[in-house]
C-alpha cells in the first residue's frame, strides 16, 4: 500500500510540475529552468539523506551503484529534463507529456529485444495505441498561437518529446538498477542530483548559458524555483517506489501524470495550453496503452 500512494504521490506531484513549468518556460529560457532545478535538488536531497541516515552509507556504496545513480542523474536528470522543458516550452505541457509517457513501452520492447522476454498481444495491441495517440496529439499546424499570444512551435516541440521518450526508457532503467542495488533511494537521488548538477554547471563556462542564468526575470526564477521543489519530490517519491514496489506496480501508476497533467493544465493553464478532442484522445489512448501494458 505505501508504494502504490508513493507512486500516485509522484504522478501527481509530476503533473503539477508540468503545470508549473509551462509557466516559467513562457518567459524563461530552458538552460536556467534546469540548473536552478539541479541547484535546488542537491542541498534538498542532501538534507534528506542526512536526517533518514543513508547518507551513512555513502562510503559502503559499491562502484556499480554509484554508477547506476550517475548515468541515471546525467541521462534522467540534466538530458530528459532539458529535452522535456524545451518540448513545453515549444508545445505546451499537454502536447509533451503524453508523448513522453510513451517511454514505458520502450523499456517493454528492450526487455523482449535485449532479455529475450516474450512479446504478447497485449503489447502490440498497447503499441498500435501509443502510436495512433501520438499521431493524434502531433497531428495539427506548426505553429499556433494561444489566447494570451503565446506563440509554440508544435512540430519542433514534439520532435524533443519523442527524443525525451527514447531516453527516459533508457535512464529508468538505471535508477531501478540502482534503487534495487542499494535500497537506498534518497542517497541515491542525491548522487544523481549532484552529478547532473555538475555536468551542467559546466555549461556556465560558455557566454551564451551564463547569460541566460544571470538574466533570467524574477517571476521566471519563482516558477522555476517552485518547479524545482515538485520534480526534487516527485523523483524521491519515484525512487523510493520503485526501491519498495514492483516495477508492475510502481511504473504504471508514476507514468499515469499526462492524465494529472490534463487535468490540472486544464484547471491552471487553460488559456496557454492545447485542448482540443486530439490532446485529449491522444492522452486516454496512452493511459490505456498502460493499463495494457501491466494488467
């Protein structure tokens, strides 16, 4: 039961934080939205680690783990974020995350690819639904403009979601590798947090990026502040289901957060996000590709 509400708990804390992010990403630029998230999570999840005791156990972590967990923060954390953040900047949250949701199939179809599992009828059946909702919600004009003005690049934002697809099947596949080595989730956030952080602090050296970081507005800074804290608490809670729970149990109900997003987008956001009958059928084709999937 704890793993099964830890994992709403992410769904809905992701959802959230699309909404959010939406927000920031209108009047921010990307790079500053992901350094000050990774800025904000190290401290955070040090913190954390620290008052449950499994910082202790840093020096006892065997090199596999560490290397699980700093794949994992690299790909999941700096990689997937960025392509993740662009694509709603792009296309609206409600465009990216269905598409991104997608990646759970992926991670079935390495499983047959790589490990030789069988394939079964529920799989390509959860496959033809991925695909015609992906086709569904990318399927309109390249550029829109919303009711407050906003101008989105649908066809480009959607190329980074696709992107975002095919890596996170990959990064999850590490952070349950790693999570199952150590059964220590919040040290091993910590580590992928300060990894990322790291790799994209380096990226400062370059004008471009250190011009965006210092010149980002305040209001851009509060979401992106905000939005830090949800996606730092959704990944403790994603790690630590998927440290406590079943991947059959945990992966679904994580991956359920393009439903949360519609709905909570549709409460915040309706006047800047896409809601039209393909977004929509788009995203409960993918739910049901899901529920598919691992039922």
């Amino acid at each position: 039961m704890p793993g099964l509400l830890l994992s709403l708990l992410s769904a809905v804390t992701f959802g959230l934080n699309s909404v959010v992010m939406r927000r920031g990403l209108i009047i921010g630029d990307v790079y500053p939205s992901v350094w000050i998230s990774l800025l904000f999570a190290t401290p955070y999840t040090a913190i954390i680690s620290f008052f449950t005791g499994e910082i202790l156990a840093l020096t006892n972590l065997s090199t596999t783990a560490i290397i699980y967990f700093v794949l994992a923060g690299i790909s999941n954390f700096l990689i997937v974020r960025y392509l993740v953040y662009m694509a709603i900047k792009l296309a609206g949250a409600t465009v990216t995350l269905p598409i991104v949701s997608g990646n759970t199939l992926i991670t079935v179809f390495l499983g047959i690819i790589l490990l030789r599992e069988e394939i079964s009828s529920r799989s390509i059946v959860a496959a033809i639904l991925v695909v015609i909702g992906i086709a569904l919600i990318t399927n309109r004009k390249a550029y829109a403009e919303s009711d407050h003005g906003y101008f989105t690049n649908f066809k480009r934002g959607a190329a980074y979601a696709i992107l975002a697809m095919l890596s996170l099947s990959i990064s999850s596949i590490t952070v349950r590798l790693g999570a199952l080595e150590t059964g220590l989730p919040s040290l091993g956030l910590l580590i992928s947090n300060f990894f990322a952080l790291i790799t994209c602090s380096i990226f400062l050296a370059f004008p471009n990026y250190k011009k965006e970081v210092f010149s980002t507005n305040m209001k851009a800074r509060h979401y992106f502040l905000l939005g830090a804290f949800l996606v730092t608490n959704g990944q403790l809670t994603r790690y630590v289901a998927l440290a406590h729970s079943p991947v059959s149990i945990a992966s679904p109900i994580i991956n359920s957060y393009p439903l949360f997003t519609l709905i909570l987008s549709y409460i915040f956001n309706r006047k800047i996000e896409v809601f039209d009958w393909k977004v929509i059928v788009g995203t409960l084709l993918a739910m049901t590709a899901l529920i598919l999937l691992f039922t």
